[in-house]
C-alpha cells in the first residue's frame, strides 16, 4: 500500500514536472523549426525550407541591425552604471536593520514591482517638459533604473555572506579602505557580482514598455522593432531573428560560468 | 568598520540614491503632478482623473481583470515550477545542472520571440489545432489564440524561469535527512510534501509568486499580442490613453493608481507571508 | 570568464563613447513616418535608396498608427521625431488642428501639378500619395461563394470565423460607417452600425488590435472573412496566401493618404523635397508593383496586376470610391472607440 502510494506520488511528479519542461522549451523549438520556413507567410507545418529568411535578415534588413545594436549599446551602458552604482548601494545597506538602510533598499528594490510602462510614461513626460526628445541615453538611465534591483538582489546575497573578520583583519593589517575592497571585498562579492550583471545586461536586451514608450526612430531597440514587425505583420525575418538569438543563447550559456549562473534572485 | 560612522557608511549609496532620485523618484513626482492637474498647459488642480479611473466601471473593469489576470498567472505558474523543484530535488549534480539548463535557456530567449512562438502554437491554424486534428483527437479547431486561457499560458511559460528558480533554491537547501527520516517513520511522500517540503520552500515559491504577479499584470508585449484587441489590460489602457489619444493627465492617473496597486498587493502578501512563515517558525 | 578584461572593458568605452557623441555619425538623415505592413516595406525598399540617390541623405522609416504618431509628436513637438509622415483622412485632420504640420512649398514641388484638385489638401498641406480602398477580404478555399455584401459577415455559416476591429483605426471606422448606412445610419448616426455589431458578436472569431494583426489573422486562418484594406490583401496575395478581395455592393469606401510635413524639423527643405518624392511618378510606379501593390494617386502611373481588379486607371478608381467626410464625425470618434470597447466583446 505504502509503496504503491509513494510509486504514484513518483510518476505524478515526473509527469507534471514533463510537461512543465516541454511547456519550458517548446516556443524555442518551434521558433528555430519555423525560421528555416521557405514560404513567405508563417504558417505551420512550412510547405518547403530553406535558409532564405536569414540570408533575408543579413543582406536586406538595416534597420533590424541597427535596433540590434541600440539595445547592445543600451544594454551594455545599463549593466555597467547598474552594476557599479548597485554594488556601491548594496555595500551600503545590505543586512542593515537601520530605517535608512531599509528606506534605501525598498527604493532601490521597488523598480522590480513598479509597473514599468507607468515609469515610462514618467520618463516621457519629464523630457517632454524639458523639451527634449528621447535619446540612446534616456533609454540608458530608463534601463539602468528597471535593472538595478536585481544587481542589488545579488549582490546584497553576496555581502551578508561575507566573513567580517576578513575585512577586519585587513583593516587591523592598516589597509585602507579602498585598499580591503578592491583586495579583500570584490573577490569575495564577484560571482554574486557578475551574476547581478549578466541578469541585468538579459533584462536589458529584453525590456520593452520603458522603450516603447521612450521609442523614437533615433533609438528602437531590438524588442521594440521585433513588436512592430509582429504587431503589423507577422514578418518571417522575426523568426530568423529569433533563431540568431536562440544561437548566440546557447553559445553564451555554454561560455559562462555555471556557478555564476546558479546564483539567481531570491 | 562598515559600522563605522552614519554618514559615511551611505557614502557609497549616494550615486545611486542621486540618480534614482533625477531618473525615478522626480518622474513619479511629475506623473502625479499631471495626474492632479486639468491639462498639460499649466497646472490647474483637480480630481476628475482620479475620479474617472476610479468610478469609470469600464477602467476599474480593466483594473481589476489585470490584477487578477496577475493573480492567476502566479498561482498558475506556481502549480508549474514545484514538480519541476521536486525533480530538481531529487537529482544528483548532473541532473541539476541539465534543469537549470533548460529553466534559463527560454529566460534567455527574447520575451517578444517567445511571445510571438505562442501565437504560432495557439493559432486556429497552428501547432496544436493542426496536429491534434491531423491525430484525428479534434474536428474543429479550438480556440486559443486570443483568448484568457491561451495568454494564461503564454505568460506562465514567459514567468516560469522566475518561480522556478527560487524555488529550486529553497528545495535544494533542505535538508534530505529530514525527508528521509520523515520517510523512515513511515510518512507517505504525499504527507512529507505536505508537512516537510512545502513550508520550507514557501519563502522561495513567495518570492517567485510576487515577482510574476508584478511582471504578468504589466507584461504588455504578451498582453496585447497573444490576448488580442479584445481583452484589454491596464499597460495597454495607459499607453493607448498617453500615446493613442492623448490624454496626458488620464494617462498620469491611471499609472499611478495602477502602480498604487501592483504595489499594495505585493506589499501586502509580502507582510502577510512573513507574519505566516514567522508564525510556522514558533 | 574567457574574455579578456581589457577587450571588454574597450568594448564598453566604445559603446559608451558611441551613445555619448551620436551627432558625430550623423549626416543629413530625414526620418518618415509610414503605416505598418506592405507600406512601410515597399517605403523602405523603393522611397530609402531613391532618397540617398537623389539627395544623398539617408533615411528611416518607422511603421505606426496615425493616432500614435499624433502622441508621438505631441510628446516632443518643439524637436520632433519624424520629419515626413503620411497620414488618413482622418488623424490628419487633428494633427491639422493642433499645428503638427509643415504647409506644403507647392512651387518646389515639380510633381505636385499632377495631382488633380481632389487629391490636393484642402488646407495646403500636401498631396495625396495614395489611395486606399476598404473591402471584404476572405479566404476563397474557405469561403465558396464570394462574399457581395457587408451584411454576408452575419451569415450564420460563418460563426467564429468573422474579423473586425475597432474604430480606432480607419479600418474600423469605415467599417462601423459603411454598416451603419446599410441599416439607416449615416456617418453621424452610428447608432445602427453598433447596434448591427453587437449582433455580428456571435460569428466574430478575433478582434485583433489593428488592421495589420487582423491582415494577420486573415493570414494564419486565424479568421476566414474579414473587413480590410484592398492593398494588405493584394500583399498577401502576392506572396502566395489564399485570400481575395470582395467590393461590397454598396459602393468602395475610398481614403486618400497624405504626406505632410512635420513642423519644426530639422531638416525642413528636405522634408519638403521628399514629400514632392513621394508624388514622383516613377516612385510612385515602383510602389505600385509586385509585391507592394500601393494604390498610386498620381494619374500619370498606370495600373498594373492586382490593382486593376479595382479600377483601370486612377481617375477610374477615383470615380468608383466613395468617400466619406471625416469633418463630420471626427469629433465624436473617440466616443466610438471607448464605446466599441466598452459594448463589443466577445
């Protein structure tokens, strides 16, 4: 009886957890399935193959490349300023029980639940009451502010893991400050730290309501652009995009780190 | 030392307490100054936004359906990430490895381009429908795309990542032991569940709840693309009413009421669940 | 980590460098305004490389809905972000009223004598550009018999396979206008025309958010029949979809599409000088072909494939349409809207 009851808890699990893993990865099988189409509508199963829709992508699609390469730029401004800037903060605050260190922490936290599109349409007003037009580097400052929490997350992770000792041994050595934290402190903090960059450079990449509304011809960032070809008219090209991103992914995950990767947000 | 003085202990949060003030606490000041004001020439105070999101059924309709389209997706997903967490439990460091793997690889997939999959999948013409009907399961096509159940899905597979994660992470800091001398008393691996598995890893599975709730109720790529025109969300209403339309100040008023209570709710169920988890510790 | 420290840190300085200093990549570059889906491609395929050819400018173009871009510009109308837009009988209109556009220079215009005094704004803002007809689009290996008229989308036969969108876009006004007439409205009274779709509730099978996700829709047989624009469907067409395009019986709902300067560009001879581009005959000729298929409005260019389904020559299609007068009721259009949103759901 026993047994049989902890046999069927051992397939139920198995069973779900399936088809929460088929429902993981089945929009990027089909994805990579659907960009070798040769026709050109979308439609499933495709009538015939080919790499046409690539070929399409890099000969004849400037304006793919060129949002590709704003949200590169975007991405990489935010992650550098939220990377330092969040490390400093978390250095600051993280495991302070002090009402100050708690305001800071839930201002620097609170991106994550603010809704993002309200954000951008505040970053829209403000430059608009300013008079000026969204640039490469509003969307960079719009970023930087969305991604922040997550450098804080980690590396705050990463400091109350910290030994104190250490620091204090470095101090009663008579090492500077600066000294103990370039020295003792970010080696200590650096997966935690690195960890906090990669996941705010992808959230980066990835965002769209701050960018949609802070678009502008100048600065269209990749999402945004892949949003508009599929919002009007399911391009083909969107999934061959589609397929170069699933490509640089799984080169980019093969390359880093795995303990750097298996420290995640809590 | 990192005790060390008041002032000087925050000198380090300065630069990024000075831009979060010029790039998020100014605009959100801004955004509630043109809530409260008739029209964008000048300020002249008033309610009647505040009023119109509030007692206009059609926006409070839209209010409500996106929280609790956020609710639903949470608990949802949530239902999707445990036995991917107990799995993950039971594996030795390869297995894990291999989970992580296939958990980070659509987080790292675009949001648009994993959006866009969706609408190829749920299509009247896409892949379930036509392998369903081509297995003879089906006659006539099920209607999915463009409607709650398939954006439910869509967004469960798009959040998955962020439950999942943390939960792993709680599970794994537990302490196999215990399960194992819970099993070795002759507790069923349901009961275990039950009374072992499940209270500690609620504070991963909280965390991962909160952080979907907050991102499938603004998630607006999705919203508009797998719900279609007809189910309208609160980050569409914003954008259609600041961009489409014009109205500034309504736009204003309504991201602030929305945002109001996105962070409401999370404050809430964040208190609540520390009180529970405080309250199981004792 | 493999990357070099140094190489990265370049890349980043470099990138920091770049977004610090863009005016140093900028030359003369003139940024249009188009509609999504065959425009803004043939825009970019045929208007982008004549526009560096004859001016040695470079372009963009983005792809929006007229009453986004209206936000668009508001938010910043002192620098804006588009210098040439095309714009609907419609949304022109407001953009007329609240000072976004640009008069048109006539008299550098060499192309502009083409035009015939109905293609000319009434207020001096620009030409025509193209024309643009509003029918019943359907898939004929799914419908069998061709649909004649506006009232067929009620056909039971059809349940959960009709198309619509709302009357936030030119498609869904037209649309709400043209039934409405049918059932004893008028382009004031559209009290018929929701009355007749909250009846057409039970065949719809999607209201995609704009023309071009219905365009898709109809593409991925997500619907069968459907209200749409003659040139999405003679795209798709072209690029081998089963779909055909049927002109209600009740006449051809035509729209003239404007190019308009903006106001307060940066480059205003330029702007100037493309929307007299856009008018060119043999720009013009080039957006009408495969696989394009834009409704030229200059008389001068023939009409060729698809497009002759609906008329011989420009001035026939001219004769064909009807137009409606959007003075009329563009007061009362957001009302629509929020009621459309409000009353029609499925």
């Amino acid at each position: 009886m026993l047994k049989l009851r902890n046999l069927s808890y051992e397939t139920v699990v198995g069973l779900l957890a399936a088809a929460s893993v088929i429902l993981l990865v089945a929009p990027t099988l089909v994805i990579l399935v659907m960009s070798f189409t040769g026709d050109f509508l979308l439609r499933f199963p495709p009538r015939s193959w080919s790499v046409r829709w690539y070929i399409e992508l890099f000969e004849n699609s400037p304006q793919i490349a060129a949002s590709a390469w704003i949200s590169l730029q975007v991405a990489l401004i935010s992650t550098l300023a939220s990377t330092t800037l969040g490390t400093l903060a978390a250095l600051a605050v993280a495991g302070r029980r002090s009402a100050w260190a708690v305001a800071l922490d839930s201002l620097f936290m609170s991106p994550m639940v603010f809704p993002a599109m309200s954000l951008g349409l505040a970053l829209l007003l403000l430059l608009s009451l300013l008079g000026m037009r969204p640039a490469l580097w509003s969307l960079a400052v719009g970023h930087t502010v969305i991604v922040t929490p997550f450098v804080i997350r980690m590396v705050s992770a990463a400091v109350q893991q910290l030994n104190p000792v250490l620091l204090d041994c470095s101090a009663s050595l008579g090492a500077s400050r600066i000294f103990t934290f370039f020295n003792v402190t970010l080696p200590l903090i650096r997966p935690g730290l690195l960890g906090g960059a990669v996941i705010a450079f992808l959230s980066s990449i990835d965002h769209v309501p701050v960018s949609l509304m802070l678009s502008d011809p100048r600065v269209e960032t990749l999402p945004v652009n892949l949003w508009i070809l599929l919002d009007s008219n399911l391009d083909v090209r969107v999934a061959s995009v589609s397929g170069i991103i699933v490509a640089i992914t799984l080169v980019v995950i093969l390359v880093l780190d795995r303990r750097m990767l298996g420290h995640v947000p809590r | 030392m990192r005790a060390g003085g008041a002032v000087s202990g925050y000198l380090s949060a300065a630069p990024l307490a000075l831009l979060f003030t010029v790039a998020y606490l100014v605009p959100v000041v801004i955004l509630v100054i043109i809530s409260l004001s008739a029209s964008t020439s000048g300020f002249n105070f008033t309610l009647v936004h505040y009023v119109a999101a509030l007692t206009n059924g059609f926006n409070l309709g839209i209010l409500f359906d996106t929280l609790v389209l956020g609710l639903q997706v949470s608990f949802a997903t949530m239902l999707a990430a445990y036995p991917i967490g107990l799995l993950f439990m039971r594996c030795g460091p390869r297995g894990r490895a291999i989970i992580v793997f296939l958990i980070l690889l659509p987080m790292l997939t675009n949001t648009v381009v994993r959006t866009f999959a969706w609408m190829i999948i749920l299509g009247r013409e896409g892949v379930i429908n036509i392998s369903l009907m081509s297995i003879g399961w089906i006659e006539e096509p099920l209607r999915m795309l463009y409607t709650r159940t398939g954006l439910i899905v869509a967004l469960v597979q798009i959040f998955l990542p962020l439950m999942a994660l943390p939960i792993n992470a709680s599970l794994a800091r537990i302490n196999d032991n215990l399960v194992k001398a819970a099993e070795g008393l002759g507790a069923s691996r349901f009961y275990v569940f039950r009374t072992v598995i499940l209270p500690l890893s609620l504070p991963g599975a909280i965390a991962g709840f909160l952080l979907t709730f907050a991102g499938s109720s603004t998630a607006f790529v999705s919203q508009t693309l797998v719900g279609g025109g007809r189910q309208i969300f609160m980050p569409l209403l914003i954008y259609q009413q600041a961009i489409g339309v014009q109205k500034w100040n309504a736009a204003a008023a309504l991201s602030i009421v929305f945002a109001i209570s996105i962070l409401v709710i999370v404050f809430a169920m964040n208190r609540y669940s520390r009180k529970y988890l405080r309250g199981m510790d004792a | 980590m493999q990357i070099d420290r140094r190489t990265m840190l370049g890349i980043l300085a470099g990138s920091a460098m770049a977004g610090a200093f863009p005016a140093m990549a900028q030359s003369k570059e003139v940024f249009i305004a188009t509609y999504p889906g065959s425009v803004d491609e043939g825009f970019k395929a045929v208007v982008g490389p004549q526009i560096r050819q004859k001016f040695g400018a470079t372009s963009a173009f983005s792809p929006m809905l007229n009453t986004d871009l209206i936000g668009r510009i508001q938010a910043s109308r002192n620098n804006p972000p588009f210098d040439v837009a095309i714009w609907d009988n419609g949304p022109i209109i407001t953009a007329k009223q609240d000072g976004l556009l640009e008069k048109f220079l006539e008299s550098g215009s060499p192309n502009y004598a083409d035009m015939p005094a109905n293609l000319r704004d009434p207020d001096g803002f620009g030409p025509a550009m193209a024309l643009t007809s509003i029918g019943i689009a359907y898939n004929p290996k799914k419908i069998k018999t061709p649909p004649t008229s506006w009232n067929d989308l009620w056909n039971p036969e059809y349940k959960g396979r009709v198309g619509i969108v709302g009357p936030a876009s030119t498609l869904g006004t037209t649309f709400l206008i043209e039934v409405a007439k049918l059932r004893g409205g008028s382009e004031t009274n559209v009290e018929p025309g929701f009355a007749a779709l909250k009846e057409l509730v039970a065949n719809v099978g999607a209201i995609p958010p704009n023309p071009g996700a219905l365009t898709t829709a109809l593409s991925q047989g997500q619907v069968d029949i459907a209200p749409n624009f003659f040139n999405n469907v003679a795209a798709l067409k072209a690029r081998g979809a089963d779909i055909a395009f049927a002109v209600p019986s009740s006449g051809l709902p035509l729209q003239t599409v404007t190019a308009a300067a903006i106001k307060n560009s940066r480059n205003p001879e330029l702007a100037q000088k493309v929307v007299d581009l856009l008018i060119d005959p043999v720009v013009q000729a080039q957006l009408e072909a495969a696989p394009w298929i834009m409704m030229p409005a200059n008389p001068k260019v023939a009409l060729t494939g698809f497009n002759r389904d609906v008329g011989a020559t420009v001035g026939d299609v001219l004769k064909r349409g009807i137009f409606l007068d959007w003075t009329k009721f563009i007061a009362s259009r957001p009302s629509w809207v929020e009621r459309f949103n409000r009353e029609i759901r499925v």
